[in-house]
C-alpha cells in the first residue's frame, strides 16, 4: 500500500509539473483521484510508442507514469497521455463552481478530475461508446456532481458552460458548442482539419467574439458528426492553421481575406478578435 501511495504521490507531482500551472490543487487531485479505479481490472495494456506492452501484473503502481492505457483496442479508445491532459487542464484553468461539458469523456478518469477541480460546480460528460458510458457512470457514481450522458454530443445541445473539453478530433467546432459558452468560457479541443495537421486549439469567449490560440500538437480519435468537412470548406495547411487567432459563426460574420479555414458553420481568421492580425 505505501508503495502505490507514492507512486500516485510523485505521478501528481509530475502531473502538476507539467501543467505548468500555479494553482496547488492539481497536485492534490491528482494524487487523490486513483486512475486505476477507471480502467477496469489489471494487467493492463499500456501503449508505447507505435507498440503495445502488458503491464507485468494488476499492482496500479505500473500505470502511474506518463502511458496510454488501452481502454477499446478495436476502437483505438484510450485512457489519454496524462501529461497532455495536465497541460489542458492547466491551460484552461478551472475553478470552483464552474459548470464543466465533457465530450469524449471515456471512463471517467478526467472527468473526475475536472469535477473535483470546480466542486460543487455541475460537470456534464458525454459519451457516444454505450459500454464506456455505462463504465464511466459506475466509476463517476460518487461524484454528485457529475451527470453521465450516454449520447452523441454533436447532435445534441450542449447545457451553458464555463468550460468545454474535447477529447475526440474534430473538423471544426461545432457552432452550438461555441454557442454553449458563456461570456469567459473557455473550450480546448482537437483540432484536425485536415490528414496532416493535428492540433490542440484553446478558444476563449470574449466581449468582441471567440479568441482562439493553437498551442500543441495533438491527435484524437475522430469525433463521431464532426470529423468530415463538406465539399466547400477551405482546409488549412500545418503553417496556416496555426496562425489562426480568432473563430467566427459565419451567420454572424461573412469570411475575409483573413481566413485560415472556412469549415460548414465557423471560419478561422489570423486576425484576432481585437483587429490585431496574426505576422507571419
């Protein structure tokens, strides 16, 4: 037992490390939230690189450092690499009494987390996998502020949020989901909208309209609705993708000649939503 306590004790520290974020409670939630209880009975599959390798046994100290878990291997589902999602959640800083939105929340195990970071604030997770759902309102069921939402969070409204966190690759945001933001909102999401170019994107909705600001490299599954642009769209490249400063509803505002993407519903603009234009 003293063994797991501290190997859940240095993974926080780590964890907190890497979020590079001041607020002391993400060292302490993540030291408290076990990751084994979301990941169902050991030994577990963890990926490595473009491999796969068992864990020695089911002793949780094993899954205590930065690894993928398999969670659906015909799916490609995993439990997500720990010090991405430090970083997330340090970028988008939650705090107490905060209403959260989920989306691809898996298991639960972030969920959790997120919960505990805005307790007593309301977290509503969505996930589309039955089987994970069901999982994730077993593992979640001791967290009263959690609801767990087995269905599809592109085809369904999303309730008014502080924070929205995607965990599933899409085309472009959908325009309710920038919608559901409230004024201060912030939403993190997989941005991959097109075969090369994967891309953690942090928006912020402000006073003047949505900022937005890619800050890493990332890659999810494809969010089920969301994950194919239409005939029309404008695809960006790696390079202009990541200058992208701003989003807007194109019922609100018609694309310019600043535009990175124009993608169904929303445009992406080097320019920000101050006027300020991205340099090259």
């Amino acid at each position: 037992m003293t063994q797991i306590v501290e190997a859940r004790k240095f993974y926080a520290r780590l964890m907190a490390a890497h979020a590079g974020s001041a607020d002391p409670r993400l060292e302490e939630i993540f030291a408290a939230v076990p990751r084994e209880a979301f990941l169902g009975p050991g030994p577990w599959t963890v990926i490595a690189g473009n491999g796969v390798v068992k864990t020695p046994s089911a002793d949780p100290v094993h899954i205590y450092q930065n690894v993928l878990v398999t969670l659906d291997a015909d799916k490609g589902i995993n439990n997500g690499e720990p010090f991405l999602h430090a970083m997330w959640i340090g970028k988008i800083a939650p705090r107490p009494d905060e209403a959260v939105t989920h989306i691809g929340a898996g298991t639960g195990y972030y969920t959790a987390v997120l919960a505990r970071l805005v307790s007593p604030g309301p977290v509503t997770a969505f996930e589309l996998e039955a089987d994970l759902a069901a999982r994730a309102l077993q593992n979640l069921e001791a967290y009263g502020n959690v609801t767990v939402t087995h269905g599809d969070a592109v085809a369904n409204d999303l309730p008014p949020s502080d924070i929205i966190y995607v965990n599933a690759g899409v085309v472009a945001p959908p325009a309710k989901w920038l919608k559901a933001l409230k004024p201060g909102g912030r939403m993190v999401f997989p941005w991959r909208p097109a075969e090369r170019v994967g891309m953690a994107v942090m928006v912020t909705r402000t006073e003047r309209g949505f900022a937005c600001s890619p800050f890493m490299r990332s890659w999810f599954i494809p969010c089920v609705g969301a994950s194919v642009a239409g005939p029309a769209a404008k695809l960006p490249d790696r390079e202009k993708a990541a200058r992208s400063r701003s989003i807007w509803l194109t019922a609100d505002k018609a694309p310019d000649r600043t535009a990175t993407a124009v993608i169904g519903e929303v445009w992406f603009s080097s320019r920000s939503v101050d006027g300020a234009k991205r340099r090259p």
